[in-house]
C-alpha cells in the first residue's frame, strides 16, 4: 500500500496538469463527493443572465418613464373629454354640439341612449380639440342649465399626481347609508358621477362611488350606491339589474 501510494504521490507531481483531470473523474464516479464549488459560482455569476435582468430593469424603467409621461400630456384625451351630466332627454347630439361651440372648438358629442328603451340617459360626453377649451367649458356651463336641468359639467377622468391622496379624497365624498346596493360589471369608462346621474332616476341618490384599484385611478369594474329608504333600494333593483350601462349589463343587488 505504501509503495501504491508513494507511485500516486510521484506520479502527481511529475504531472500536475493530470490532476484536476482526476479529480474531475472522481467526482463524477462518486456519489457521495458533491459537486465542485466552482461550477456552481461560475453558475451563480453568468454573463447572460446579469444582462438579462439588467435590460429586464432598463425596460421596467422605460415603461415606467413613459407612462409617466403620457399622464402627464395635457393634450391627452382625458383632459379634453367631458362628462355632462343630467341633461334633458330630448336633446341630442347636435344640439348639445351647438350650446359647447360657444366656449370653445367641439371634437366629438356623445349623448348617451338605452340600448334596449332608445331614451336619453341623460348624460353625455363631449370631447373638445384643446385643454383650454374644456376648462373654458367647464367654468361657463357647469351648473348651467338646459332646457330648465341644472347641468354636470366635469374632466371625466383624472390622473392621480400623487398616489393615495386623491383616492382618500373621493373615499372620503362617499356618503355611506344603510340603504345601499351593489353595482357590478361596470364598464371602465363609467365614472362615480355618472352612476349617480344614473340611478337618480330610480331614487334620491345619496351618494356613488366607483371602486378603483388601488394606488392607481383604474376602475376596479364595480362600485356602490346609496339611497335614502328602502323603497329606493328596491326600485333600483328591479329597474337597473341586468340593464345596460355604457355598453356594459351591471348587476345590482343589496350590499
């Protein structure tokens, strides 16, 4: 045995180039002998996966400048469409085209119809060509009147400039009720004013809200209403459940 090993011992300093050979052969062959801590380093600090969370960061970065930007447009069709709320229901959109030229140039008029009815719901959107001619629109003719109805006019959405504080803000607007149902599978485009307008034909709205997810001011697809009695509870029920609002059938029930 002692001269085996001496041979060994010779052998591997006479030729020290074979020995990492060897020890890679043993390793292999052994399965109690775990595997060298240099391949899983070289693993662990790859060049292709660095750089793959590297441009994985940049473009997360990118997206995130970009849409920062993009709120921030005041050209943005956020800023320029409006909601107009409780208005007669005979007029139509030419005419409510006319009564918005006056303050300002007019892109697009909306007024909203049943699907099924063909009434007015009485609200409408009106999409100006500039910021400045919307906000012109919103000092002249919000609460105005129409046809003897005191309008709604107001910027259908708003980024929020900080997270939290608006949201609380509308949070905050709700007024709560024992009297109250839930309003699901709402289309993105309808905002806490016009679920008000809309359930006011029904009742005396206390207060809507619509949920938003949160930290941002996306819809979350369904909101709440409350009312002043019971009555106006199960009006709403049986008269809004399963109809359509903004291209969207909602549901409603008691919350």
């Amino acid at each position: 045995m002692a001269a085996i090993s001496s041979l060994l011992a010779s052998n591997l300093l006479q030729q020290p180039t074979k020995s990492y050979t060897i020890q890679a052969q043993a390793s292999k062959s052994s399965l109690q002998l775990p595997k060298p801590a240099s391949i899983r380093i070289s693993h662990g600090f790859s060049a292709s996966p660095f750089s793959l969370n590297l441009k994985e960061t940049l473009r997360v970065c990118a997206v995130a400048e970009e849409t920062a930007v993009s709120t921030q447009d005041p050209t943005s069709e956020y800023a320029r469409r409006l909601y107009v709320g409780n208005i007669p229901r005979t007029v139509n959109n030419s005419e409510l085209e006319k009564i918005f030229e006056e303050h300002g140039a007019v892109e697009k008029v909306e007024v909203m119809y049943d699907k099924y009815s063909g009434r007015s719901r009485r609200f409408a959107f009106v999409t100006m060509k500039t910021v400045e001619d919307a906000n012109a629109a919103i000092e002249k003719m919000n609460g105005s009147e129409i046809g003897g109805r005191q309008i709604k006019v107001n910027v259908t959405e708003k980024p929020l400039q900080t997270l939290g504080l608006p949201l609380q803000a509308e949070e905050s607007q709700f007024v709560d009720s024992p009297y109250k149902v839930y309003v699901g599978n709402l289309a993105k485009t309808v905002t806490s004013d016009i679920l008000s307008n809309f359930f006011s034909e029904k009742g005396k709205v206390l207060s809507a809200k619509v949920s938003r997810v949160p930290g941002t001011s996306k819809s979350s697809g369904f909101g709440f209403v409350s009312f002043s009695s019971e009555e106006d509870v199960e009006a709403a029920i049986s008269s809004f459940n399963n109809t359509v609002l903004e291209g969207q059938k909602i549901r409603v029930n008691k919350a």
